[in-house]
C-alpha cells in the first residue's frame, strides 16, 4: 500500500491542479492561527510548546490510524495526508513565473519572483541548489517520512515544516527548527547519496563524504552541496533559467530512484 500511495500521489501531483481543500496550507493555517490564540497552549514566551503544537497533529493521525481496522480506509486515508501533505502549489507558479519573466527578459520581475521563493543570492548558494532544497522540503522528506511511519510520519514533517515558518517569535522558531533538525538528518543524507547515483558519482561522492557524520553540518548544506558536486551546469550569462531547470531535473531522477529502492523493498517485504 505505500508504494501504491506515493505513485498514486505523486502521478496526481503532477496531473492536476490542487483545489483549496487538498492544500496543507487550508487546514494547518487555521490551526496555528488557533494555537496562536490559546496563550495558555502555544504563547511567545513559552518556545517549548511549539513542540507541542507539532506533536499534536501527530498523535491524532497516530490515534486514527491505529482506530482504522479496514486496509481500505487505512490506504484511502494514507493518499489523503500523502496528497495533502505532498508539494504546494504556489511554490511551483511562482517558479514558473521565474521562467516566463526570465525567457522573456523581464529582470525585474524574475528578482521579485526569486525573492517570493525567499531566495537569498548572498548566502552563497544558486538559484537551482535553493529550488532542489524546496523540492527536498515538499518532496523527498515527506516521501521518506511517509515510507517510514505512514501518515503519520507525512503529518509529523509537514506540521514541523509549517510550525517553523509560521511561529510567533525567534524563540518558538528555533524550537521548531530544531525539530526539523532532527527529521531532516536521515531523508538529508538519503538524498544525497541518491544524487551520486543519479549524478556524477566522482564528483559528488567528496562533498558526501565531508558531510556524511558531520552532525554540526546542516541539512540544506548537505543537500544543496552534494547536488552542485553531482550535477555539472555550464555557466551561461545569456540563459538563468539552464541552471536551476538542470537542478531540479536531478531531484526529480532523485525521486524516481527513491521510488525504485521503494519497489525493491516493497517486492521483498521489507515495506507492506
């Protein structure tokens, strides 16, 4: 069922356009708004119950999946979070509109999308690195969550994900990211082996190697370096939009590798 589930989901999110109701944004906006309200549950002097507001939204699917006793409801309510959970779709019409304002020569216009993504030139990193960082936030960690704890493990990520952009203060902020830390330690260093087998091995397999123990290494450094290390990208003056296209394109034969691995274990009953 989990690999019918990612297929079934990520086939879905390719093909069609999202309405309100299947957007995380419609139910965890609310709900942060409503932990926002209750000072006594989530106040900005007490940083420690953002832990609390991720762990909420956890154990209720935790609860549910466990109150399911019908394979059918378990599979259909797995592609709801799944399909819920994976991708945002204002994140990709803005990067499509850093297309169409950059193959049309509007300067001005590719800028203001770029810094809609909260792309940041003077961290040192590309515009391509900081897009394959969005799809491992939207894509590769919620797969990887998903193949570990189901739902559950898709509803874990993605409220961390949201808590953390969306928390009052520094303080709660940095609880959550810490949170984040942590869940983005394993699917990380997933993916950026899955970048020397779908990349350029030698060239990749260096940068890997720094970072594969380093605790005090980030996740987004490891992704972001270890696919500028596995992808070549010619400089091109003329054209911004090669670079970051060539990046993504790795993510994506990334996902698809995560897929394959997925059959395998699925085929020799490691994953049911």
């Amino acid at each position: 069922m989990t690999l019918i589930s990612l297929l079934l989901v990520l086939a879905l999110d390719r093909l069609t356009t999202k309405s309100d109701i299947w957007r995380s944004e419609t139910y965890m906006l609310p709900y942060l708004d409503f932990m926002k309200s209750s000072q006594w549950l989530y106040s900005p002097d007490k940083p420690w119950q953002s832990y609390l507001a991720v762990a909420i939204p956890t154990l209720l699917a935790w609860a549910l999946f466990q109150y399911l006793d019908s394979s059918l409801l378990i599979l259909l309510c797995n592609l709801a979070i799944l399909f819920v959970a994976v991708g945002c779709p204002h994140i990709r019409d803005k990067y499509k509109g850093y297309l169409q304002a950059s193959n049309r020569g509007d300067f001005a216009a590719r800028d203001l999308f770029a810094d809609e993504l909260k792309y940041q030139p003077d961290t040192g990193t590309s515009f391509g690195q900081h897009m394959v960082w969005i799809n491992f936030r939207y894509y590769f960690a919620i797969a990887v969550w998903f193949l570990i704890l189901g739902g559950t493990g898709a509803v874990l990520y993605l409220t961390a994900r949201i808590v953390e952009s969306q928390a009052p203060d520094e303080a709660s902020r940095h609880s959550a990211a810490r949170v984040l830390t942590i869940l983005d330690w394993i699917p990380a260093r997933l993916s950026a082996c899955g970048f020397l087998l779908v990349g350029h091995f030698t060239q990749g397999v260096k940068a890997f190697s720094r970072y594969l123990l380093d605790v005090t290494i980030s996740a987004k450094e490891i992704v972001t370096q270890v696919a500028k290390s596995s992808e070549e990208v010619e400089p091109d003056n003329q054209d911004c939009t090669e670079e970051p296209c060539t990046m993504l394109r790795l993510a994506k034969r990334n996902m698809m590798l995560l897929l394959a691995v997925t059959v395998v274990l699925t085929l020799s009953g490691w994953i049911s």
